[in-house]
C-alpha cells in the first residue's frame, strides 16, 4: 500500500472521461491487491515459506521491472533521491517492514492485518496532519480518527478465540500497528522530501535485497525445502503483481484522480482483506469484529470526506510538505 503523490511519469494521453475512468477500474483493482496480499502472505508463512521468504521473493521477482525504472526514472534530476534518503525509506518500507508485517502474519489472522496496518497508516497520517495544519478544525477529522481507532480496537479484541488467532495473538497485532507507525512515516517522509514514488519504491527493491543477504544465515528459511509451485505463486504475486503492478495502477490513478479523491478509495484495503480471508483461509471475523471493521472503513471514509475542503492545502495522502 502506499499514499503518496504519483509521479508525472505515469500519466497517460487520453480524453478526460476515458482517463477518468481508467484511473477508477486501477485504483479499484490496486486496492482489492493490498487487501488480498495479506491474505496471501498468511496463506505462505501458515502453510510451505517462511516469512522471511515471502520477503526475498518480494523483492527478488520486483528486480526485472524496478531497476529499468530506476535506471530510466533515477537519473532525471527533478526525480533523483540521494543515497541516504532512499536507504531511510528503505527501512520505513522496504524489507525491514514486510519482514516485520511478515512475522505478525504467523501470529495474527489475515482479517487483523488488514485492518490494523493500513488502518494505522491512516490515523498517524491523520494526526500528523492535525498536528500541522489548520485542517483540523473540520470536526469530521477528529470524528473519522476516534471513529478509526475504535474499529481498530474492535478488530484486536474482539477476535479472540476466533479462527486463526492463538496466545501470540497480541504480540502479532502490537507488531501490525508498529507496522502502521513505519509505513505512515514512509508516507510522509516521501511527501516532506518531495521524492518520487517511482524511484522510492526501485532504490526499496534493491536496497532490501542488500539488506536480506546477510539475513539469510540467521533467520528461518523453507525455499529450499518448499513446492516449486508455491514458489512461483507467492513470488509472482508478492513481487511482480502486488510490489509492481498495483503500484504502476496506483501511480496512475493518483496522477489523474488526485490525492483527495484517491483517499475515498482507502475503506476498500480491510474490506477485501477481511473478504478475501474467508475463502482462501476460512478466517471468519467474530461479530464484534465485523463492528469494528465497519468502524474502521467508516472512520477513513471520514477522512476522506473532510479532504473535500481542505484548509491548508494538505492532505493525509499527501503528508505535510
């Protein structure tokens, strides 16, 4: 998932309408993506790979794309990130934070990740955002952040004895919103930097697989032992479809739809995390669970809605700059 501006890059020559269109079916499919990628990471680290595969494959199988990127994007000076900076946002998002979001997944069920990471993502921003601008004086700020936490805490204890969760439970939860707290500092350092999402997210493969290396002799690993199959199916999908794909769709999307409206589309990530989890995995939300995951998507609608009119030209999705 990521909530910064799209890079000028990626914008396409076509008629308003069509464009318009295109960018709803992208951001619409990007997120069912973030959604369904936990469902997916759960799915490896509870069955054949490690957490610390899905990492090495996430990254491994983005290579092919996120280098020409890098090489083509990198070097126009109006995109370029200094060494230091992209390393920062390496560790904010890259490896260190899928293998962290990686570990909870083997102790929390897939409807927890889905809701608590992006739906702590959105309520940092937010209060980072409060914190900065006159845009939180629009009382629906406020109202979509208590509103937000309330769901979070709804989905963390009221899911205990449920399908899928354990005694680690809550230790996998505290992580998912650690998780949060890493990925909303990437958005708005991303943001304060004025960096290109393009090549933030290339300088993030690459570097995260300078991290991993050394890993690799100290932390569990099934590649060796695991199906083929499963090897492909969760690289191609972590690396090249969610890593690659969503974000070229997301990249679009946010070019033509703008941070505003892009922020409508955020309820969707825990609704198709949590949906996805009951075919794939048989992980049904208990019925508090279902309150606070309405509360969450409601909570961030909330958000969106006071973007409408915003007062200091900022926005959650945006960061301060």
């Amino acid at each position: 998932m990521s909530t910064a501006l799209a890079p000028d890059s990626f914008a396409a020559p076509l008629p308003d309408q069509r464009r318009r269109r295109l960018a709803i079916a992208a951001i619409l499919f990007a997120v069912v993506l973030w959604g369904v990628q936990f469902v997916m990471i759960r799915l490896a680290v509870t069955t054949t790979l490690s957490a610390t595969d899905i990492v090495v494959l996430r990254y491994l199988f983005a290579l092919p794309t996120m280098i020409p990127i890098l090489w083509i994007y990198g070097r126009r000076p109006e995109e370029r990130i200094s060494l230091p900076k992209a390393a920062a946002l390496t560790v904010l998002g890259g490896a260190p934070l899928v293998l962290l979001s990686n570990f909870a997944l083997e102790m929390a069920p897939a409807n927890h990740a889905a809701c608590l990471q992006p739906g702590t993502v959105a309520v940092v921003s937010t209060l980072v955002l409060m914190l900065t601008s006159g845009v939180r004086k629009n009382w629906l700020i406020p109202a979509g952040v208590i509103i937000a936490v309330a769901g979070l805490a709804g989905v963390a204890f009221g899911g205990a004895g449920g399908v899928g969760t354990g005694p680690m439970t809550p230790v996998g939860d505290a992580i998912l919103i650690v998780c949060g707290v890493m990925w909303a500092s990437y958005t708005i350092l991303l943001a304060r930097w004025k960096a290109s999402p393009a090549v933030s997210t290339a300088w993030a493969a690459i570097l995260s697989m300078v991290l991993l290396a050394p890993l690799l002799f100290v932390l569990p690993v099934k590649l060796g032992t695991a199906p083929w199959s499963d090897i492909l199916l969760h690289g191609v999908f972590q690396g090249f479809v969610n890593y690659t794909i969503a974000f070229l769709l997301w990249a679009f999307a946010a070019r033509e739809l703008g941070p505003v409206k892009m922020g409508f589309f955020a309820p969707l990530i825990p609704v198709s995390g949590v949906l996805s989890g009951i075919p794939l995995l048989g992980e049904w939300p208990l019925p508090f669970q279902w309150v606070g995951i309405a509360g969450v998507a409601v909570g961030l609608l909330c958000i969106a809605l006071a973007q409408l009119r915003p007062q200091a030209g900022m926005t959650p999705m945006s960061g301060a700059s």
